[in-house]
C-alpha cells in the first residue's frame, strides 16, 4: 500500500552529481566532537564520551554539548549559524523538497518549511587502536525538526529501522529499508516523525571502501545526508551566543576557522563584540 509520508528511492544521485559531490567532500575537516562540554563539569550522573563518528553540518552546527535541536524545550542558543549547502547539495535539494510539496498531505509539511540545515554523518571503522572497532550504528531516537527529513546515502549500504517506541530489543521492526548507494529517502507525518523511532542498526563492509575526506585514525565506508528545517529565527550566529555558549564550543569553532572561511569570519565576528 503507498504510504504518501514516505519515499525510498534507489539511484536518485545521478553520476556527475556522484562525482561533485565527491569532490566536495575532499574539501571538508569534519569534527569529532565531546558529547558534553569540555569547559565545564558534564552534567550531573553523566559521563563525557566521545561521539560514535565524525560530523559536519552545513546551514547550522547543532553542537552536541549545546543540546541538540529539540522543541519546545530546546529551541534557542543549539542551532549556531554555518555554511551553505554546495552547488550539488542545492541542486538535489530543491529536486526534493519540490517532490514532497507535490507528494505528501499538506498537514505533514509546515508552512515555511525548507530543507535548510544538513548533518553529514560519516559511519566506519575507528583505526586508531591495536585493532579497528567498528562504529557504523545509530542508536533509537526521533528527529524534533518540524516536517519531513530527507536523507542521501553514499557508499555501503545501512540497514535503516523504524521501530515502536518502548519494543523489546526482539520486537520486530515496523519498517526496515535498506538505503544503498546513491539512495534518497524522505519520511514524514506523525507515524514516521512521531510515533515511532528509527536507528541505523548497521552498514555493510563488503566493499572495504573508504570514501572521502581523510580522517585521521578513522576509515569511512559510509557518508549520509540528512536534511532538515529548523526556522530561521531559532538559528543564531556564533558571535551572538550567551557567553558561556561561546565558550562550550569555542574550540571546536576555532577548529573549523583553519579550513572554513565561514567559521573564521565567524571567530572574527566575535573578537570585535
């Protein structure tokens, strides 16, 4: 039965786009970020830990010491103003958000809804130990950005799971879709965003690939895209952070500045305050 809240689509990343968006990729310094701020104590009852992979945002950096994006609790100073989208991600994103538009129930789209913000996940293999550990998991979670999500896969493919909220580790999935190579998928609507969680349970490794960027002491098998809108009034610029904010994730900024113009106007930006 079609189900107009979500779309899977295999093949969707045509070859040149394939190609620019792989020579993009070349270009970027992901993070590897602290889970909690390494200025302050972590809070009480937590432990700090390092994220399971490296990322990248474009639009807006949801820091994970800041709190990700999660209204009505979280919508003001955890969505930091960064760079755009490249020309190939415009490209595919305005292909997408004119295919939902035409395709999914008014009521699931918000009025002012874009694609606006763009979480690269990068899923491997940590190589910098006596021996590799795979890290190519998401665990159980909801996205709380209003309306759809669309996502882009690259490389192995990902066993994605969408799975009722307080299941048994043996209960079985409602959905699991495979996303390959060069996949687009697009959930939305209260089931998809709302009432059920989704993970990434694991990605394939029969490749051995290892796709760019050079990270140090790790090896990429698999680069996702996942796009969402946060409204433009709860994303704010580096400079205009509380000043504890600033200094949470000042270092990971500064980071950035040495490879990304944007962030290093950024950091000037905030010298002058």
């Amino acid at each position: 039965m079609h189900d107009p809240c979500y779309v899977y689509e295999p093949g969707f990343i045509d070859a040149a786009a394939r190609a620019e968006i792989d020579a993009w990729l070349v270009t970027l310094r992901p993070l590897w970020e602290m889970r909690y701020s390494t200025v302050r104590p972590p809070p009480a009852g937590k432990e700090q830990r390092p994220l399971l992979r490296p990322v990248y945002w474009l639009g807006n950096w949801q820091f994970a010491c800041l709190g990700y994006y999660e209204p009505p609790r979280r919508e003001r100073d955890c969505a930091v103003a960064a760079e755009a989208f490249p020309p190939v991600l415009t490209r595919l994103v305005r292909e997408i958000e004119r295919r939902v538009r035409a395709g999914f129930p008014a009521q699931a789209v918000p009025r002012r809804w874009r694609l606006n913000t763009c979480l690269v996940n990068f899923y491997g293999d940590r190589t910098g130990g006596p021996r590799a550990e795979d890290v190519a998991r998401v665990g159980e979670h909801r996205d709380f950005e209003p309306g759809p999500v669309a996502s882009l896969s690259l490389g192995e493919r990902a066993r994605f799971q969408f799975v009722r909220r307080g299941a048994t580790r043996d209960a079985p999935p409602v959905r699991t879709q495979w996303l390959e190579d060069n996949s687009l998928q697009v959930f939305g609507g209260p089931r998809w965003k709302d009432e059920l969680l989704h993970r990434v349970q694991r990605v394939d490794d029969k490749q051995k690939l290892a796709l760019p960027p050079a990270i140090a002491g790790f090896r990429t098998r698999r680069v996702n895209f996942t796009f969402r809108y946060v409204p433009d009034e709860h994303v704010i610029p580096y400079a205009e952070l509380p000043p504890a904010r600033r200094d949470d994730v000042r270092a990971y900024v500064t980071t950035l500045a040495a490879s990304s113009p944007w962030f290093a106007r950024a950091l000037a930006a905030e010298r002058v305050r």
